[in-house]
C-alpha cells in the first residue's frame, strides 16, 4: 500500500495511507521514501477502547490487544507521532490532527530511521 502511493505523493497529491502501520515497518520504506515530505501519525486509543472495539469483532480481541502492546512499547523516538484521545470526536481528533501536522509535529525524518536489517 505504502509504495503504491509514493508515485502519487512524488506527483505533488497529498496522499493518505491508512493502515497498521507501526514503526517497526518503517525500514522496509527508507529507500523508496527519499525527498517525500512524511507525517507519520499514530492513534492510539486507551487499552480499554482497545478491548471494547475488539469485543465488537469476532476474532478481533486477541489481534487487537497484540497492537495494542506493540505500539505502547515502541520507545521515545515515535512517542511524539503519537495522538492519545478516547473522548474526542471523529471531527475533533481529525482537527488536532491537521494542527500539529501544520506545526510539523508530525513529520518523520527518514534519517533517524534504523536501516533494515533484513
């Protein structure tokens, strides 16, 4: 999904990739994310919310508590991409959101990323 869309981000779209992606990932794109300006922003809801979602799901709850721990565990580096908020609404959180993307609060230097290894 990720490559798909750099053709699209190195035409000058503003180009959204909505998945799991966790930090863990971001090595296997270093090379193909050269000169293409990345917010990389994660949500992360409450392991309470965590459960109620997966409760909903059929097979879901073993999955979700999984990324739940993952991405509570993935070090300072990425804590600052991260976004915490069980109370806001869709439109509330879309707007903190395009606020700290404006204040580059978001944008992620390839750079400080650990090159794959392997």
């Amino acid at each position: 999904m990720v490559l798909a869309a750099i053709p699209y981000a190195r035409g000058g779209f503003e180009t959204i990739v909505d998945f799991t992606i966790g930090p863990w990932a971001l090595p296997f794109f270093k090379p193909w994310m050269k000169n293409i300006p990345v917010d990389f922003i994660i949500l992360c809801p409450s392991e309470r919310v965590c459960e109620e979602r997966a409760n909903g799901r059929e097979g879901g709850a073993r999955h979700d508590k999984e990324l739940f721990h993952a991405f509570n565990e993935m070090g300072e580096l990425f804590e600052r991409f991260t976004l915490r908020d069980d109370e806001g609404s869709v439109e509330e959180i879309i707007e903190k959101m395009k606020e700290r993307m404006q204040r580059g609060e978001y944008r992620l230097d390839f750079s400080t990323i650990p090159d794959n290894e392997g």
